[in-house]
C-alpha cells in the first residue's frame, strides 16, 4: 500500500493535472453519467435536500421527505 499512495508532507507541492470543461464532460458521459445542462428556463439547478413528494397509493397518501435532489433557481422544478 506504501507503493501505491506516497506519504503527504504538508507544504509540499502537489501536481494536480489540469482538465479541461469538455474533457471533464467527456469522462462523465463515458462512465454513463448524465450531464444536465441547466433548466428550461435558463436558470440553474443547485443541489438539495429537503424535496417532498405527496402522492396517493392504492388510495393512501403518501408523504416522502427529506429527499435529496436538485432545484432550479429561478422556477422551482425538482428532479430527484
């Protein structure tokens, strides 16, 4: 294990390899991960956690909370 992860010295300089936007994208689209542009709108979707969803079931409602997902900015749409 010692080979494959040298020891960190703090302070000491890290070599970091530079990536560009595109070729970031690319590696998410290979690993089969969907990459969402932004909203409808135009706006931006930011990360969340407390997304409800209220539904009926075999003429139960139904409430989940506390879910985790990602909301526009400037309309409200969730995705889950």
């Amino acid at each position: 294990m010692k080979d494959e992860y040298p020891i960190c010295t703090p302070g000491a300089p890290v070599s970091i390899p530079l990536m560009t936007d595109e070729e970031i994208r690319d590696g998410f689209v290979a690993a089969g991960a969907v990459v969402m542009k932004g909203c409808e709108c135009g706006g931006r979707f930011e990360r969340v956690d407390d997304i409800v969803v209220d539904t009926v079931v075999d003429g139960e409602r139904v409430v989940v909370r506390h879910l985790h997902g990602l909301r526009c900015a400037r309309c409200g749409m969730e995705a889950l």
